[in-house]
C-alpha cells in the first residue's frame, strides 16, 4: 500500500491507519497481560510477532521482507506502543543509580560526517547525562531489559518464536541532531517510533558480499552510499524493519526529539554458522571412523599443487582434485547434525532471558511456594509431589537435552539472568534412563500430565524426577502444591 511521505524505490509500506482490529487494545502491558492467558508459550511467541508486524500478516511478511527488503508500518496511533518503554523510564533507570557510561550508556554525536563517543568513565548520574542530551547528544540505552520489566517480558515472549536471541537498545535523540553515522548491522532490526518523530534513510547493500553480513559494518560516509530505497519519517506506534546489511542512517527534525527501541535477533544465525560447528565435528568423526582419510597424501604432491603450478595440465592435479571432492562429498555422511544443533540450541539458551511468569504460573511453580520462617523455624518446606500430581513444563522453548561426552545434560533457562551471560550455562546431568520422560514432558506440551505417567522405571524414580524440574523452576503443577 502507499504512504504519503515515504520515499521509496525499494521496500513497501503498510497504512494501518484507522480502527484498531478488534481484540487489539492500546498499549504494550495489555497485550502482554492478553498473551499470558494463552496457554502454549509458542502461540504467545506467534501472537505477539503477529502484533508487532500488523497489520501486514506473518505469513506476508517472512515471504516478502524476512531477509530480503525493508518495511514500513505507519499506523496512525501514538498508544501503540504505551507501556514497553519512555523517556521517564530511561530517567528511572539513571536515578536507580546503575546505569554505567560504556558498559550500559553511550553519548554519541554526528555532525559534518564526523561520529563521536563521548562517554565520560564510571556512574552515568542523571545530572551529567541530560547535560550531554542538552548540549545535542544522543543516548543509546544498551540492553534496556535490564531495567525494564516490560521490556524483560516483551524480548522472553519473543525469542521463543525467532528460535534466536531478541535482543534490544534504546535511542534518545534531540532535536535537530544525529547520534550515529551511517553504517549497516549483523542482526535483522525492528524499529519501534516510541515518542516523538524521526527521519530515516535506508539503502541496499552496495555489494553481495554485503547481503546478509555476518559481522556489522564500519562508519560510512555520505559518499558511499547512493540513492535510498526508502526514506521516511517515523512517528510514534509506527513500525521500520531492515534486514542485515542494508545501511541506514535516522536524524530528529527541528521540532522533535525521538525515543525509539530496537529490537534485534538472528544475529549469527545462519545455515554457515551451523556449518562453522557441524563440519570439524564431521571430520573429526570421519577421521575416526573411515581409514580413507587418515591415509597419506602422494609423496609428490607438492611438485604439482599449489598456485604456481594452478595453471598447469597434469592429469595428477585432476586426480588430486577429484579426490578432495570425493572426500568432501563422503563428509556428509558423518556429520552429526542433530548433535550440532543441539549445541546450538544450547548456546541458544545460554543467551536467552529467563521466563516472566503470570500470576498464576507463580503460584504453581516453586517461584510461589510458600517456604518461610516463622514462629523459630522453617515452614512450609516440603515439596510434596505425589503420583497423582499433575506437571507440564512452565515453557516449551525453556529446556534442551544434549548428548555430551561427559553424560546427558539438561539445560535451561529459568536461573538466567536478564544480563546478558551474567551467568554460565544453567544445566543438570540427567540419568540417561530420564531422557524419555523429558522427551515425553516435551511432547504432551502445553497439557498436564500425572507424575504417575512419566516413563520412568519405579514410581520413586517419576516423584524424583518431577521434584528436581519443579524444584529449578522447570516444571509448574496443575494447581499449587500446599502442605499436607
């Protein structure tokens, strides 16, 4: 659809002006609080990915745009986004006193083609911060789940559905100025227009090489950069994705300062960052298993490979040729694929944010048990599962099994912390024999299932098992366990 101040050769637009559709009520909580009566953590990854990308369908969008070209969303309503985050939040998190310049705060400016930090060192105090905003800064917030709870739960929810990190800074800018030169990133961007106004400039990628980069680009100058694809002003509860690669660069109007977030993912997630893992472990595999390739090499090969005999027709160097292709080609056949993603997922979960919990999941996991002192001594301690209690998993996407040298690990995610890698892999050891009743906790999602039916061998082994996931916050019960 067209949209009246957009420039654009390339890219497309939606106008979501108008009524909202119905069931979609004002402001980022609601929505949040909405997605929490749904059961499956996958319908609630799908349902806000669907909300963040309206009025253009999912199915559109990752047919259309996923990877492959930039979109606009002007939706016409500035309460689109209420509630996931504002300046006054960006001042709380100044005057909570743990905001440090570099580590979570940058001051950046550009002006005349020219880029430049400014972060002082140690405690970014409020007084010296919006001093640096008067005097034409902008501030980039870096991580701002870190301080904001709804920003913690947005990016949980999300990752989920991207199967990658979600990831997420925030941009402050003044009017009248520009806080960064134009460069271009390794992850997929979505621009979400808080408050204010801003104007933006997208191009393509300038060479192939530069299409879906694996590593975010240096400063550019002006000069390097062409014609956009799509130039436009950005208000608030409007939506701009761009894929990786593609060099953009947003500046504030004279009559407005702009609060925006992005929200970033797939960020070293390709099929070659896959492969980066897959293929020394295939060759690894193959080097023990198949006595083709821990044969030597002919004595003489050094006399007709290499550059400088690149040019020469031997039939030696066809040989040669072929046999490094023949072997590439067998490679396949020992690559443990499924053991390699496993290692991803396992990284996966390493970078995720742990899980916020409704009120109701509180309840029933162990994050709600009552434990306490009183009255000279602990109370209320037991956890009490039965054959007969009822169990899911809190999440689908908060667990992985690995096969590992050193046993089967569980990994997880629910003692993460909202810092990024704050803390090591969270994981137990699992007797291998527990590994169907994982699977089978994992298969009967979002339902309930009774302690009793878990395959395991004797029922102590079931309770065991189920108080250990409950007791790291794993599992959740059908209603809250209470002492007897």
């Amino acid at each position: 659809a067209g949209t009246p101040g957009a420039k654009r050769q390339g890219g497309s637009a939606a106008n979501a002006g108008g009524p909202r559709p119905a069931g979609e009520s004002g402001g980022v909580v609601e929505v949040l609080r909405r997605l929490g009566r749904l059961e499956d953590s996958r319908q609630r990854g799908a349902e806000l990915f669907r909300w963040l990308v309206s009025p253009v369908p999912p199915g559109e969008f990752l047919g259309r745009h996923w990877e492959r070209a930039p979109l606009l969303v002007r939706r016409g309503d500035p309460g689109y986004y209420t509630g996931l985050f504002s300046t006054a939040d960006f001042d709380a998190a100044l005057r909570g006193g743990q905001v440090d310049f570099g580590t979570h705060l940058d001051v950046t400016s550009y002006s005349e083609g020219v880029r430049e930090t400014h972060n002082p060192s140690g405690r970014a105090l409020p007084a010296v911060v919006w001093d640096f905003y008067q005097n034409g800064c902008s501030l980039r917030l870096l991580s701002p789940q870190t301080f904001s709870s709804t920003v913690w739960h947005f990016l949980s929810i999300l990752q989920e559905h991207f199967g990658s990190m979600a990831g997420a800074n925030t941009y402050l800018t003044p009017p009248g100025t520009q806080g960064f030169a134009p460069h271009y990133d390794d992850i997929e961007a979505f621009v979400l227009q808080l408050e204010g106004k801003k104007h933006w400039r997208v191009y393509s990628p300038r060479a192939d090489a530069e299409v879906l980069p694996q590593f975010s680009s240096a400063n550019l100058t002006q000069a390097e950069l062409g014609e956009p694809v799509l130039e436009t002003v950005l208000e608030a509860g409007d939506l701009l994705y761009f894929p990786r690669g593609f060099i953009h660069q947003g500046d504030c109007l004279p009559d407005a300062h702009s609060l925006h977030i992005t929200v970033s993912s797939y960020q070293r997630n390709s099929w070659g960052d896959l492969l980066e893992k897959l293929l020394p472990a295939a060759l690894q595999m193959a080097l023990e298993e198949d006595v083709e390739y821990r044969q030597g090499l002919p004595m003489d090969y050094l006399g007709y490979m290499g550059v400088a005999n690149s040019d020469a027709v031997d039939a030696r160097r066809t040989a040669f040729m072929e046999k490094v292709q023949s072997l590439i080609k067998k490679l396949v056949h020992y690559a443990p694929i499924d053991a390699a993603v496993d290692q991803r997922a396992k990284s996966f979960l390493h970078d995720c944010l742990p899980p916020v919990l409704t009120q109701s999941e509180k309840a029933q996991s162990v994050y709600g048990f009552p434990a306490r002192w009183q009255d000279g001594g602990p109370r209320d301690v037991d956890v009490l599962i039965t054959k007969d209690t009822e169990v899911r998993l809190l999440r689908h996407g908060i667990i992985r099994l690995c096969n590992e040298e050193a046993g089967v690990m569980l990994y997880y995610t629910t003692e993460n912390s909202r810092v990024y890698h704050k803390e090591e892999p969270k994981f137990l050891e699992i007797d291998p024999e527990y590994t169907d009743s994982i699977e089978f906790l994992l298969s009967s999602y979002p339902n309930h299932v009774s302690v009793d039916s878990l395959p395991c061998e004797t029922l102590d082994d079931k309770i065991s098992l189920a108080t250990l996931l409950f007791e790291k916050g794993i599992l959740t019960t059908k209603k809250p366990l209470v002492q007897a």
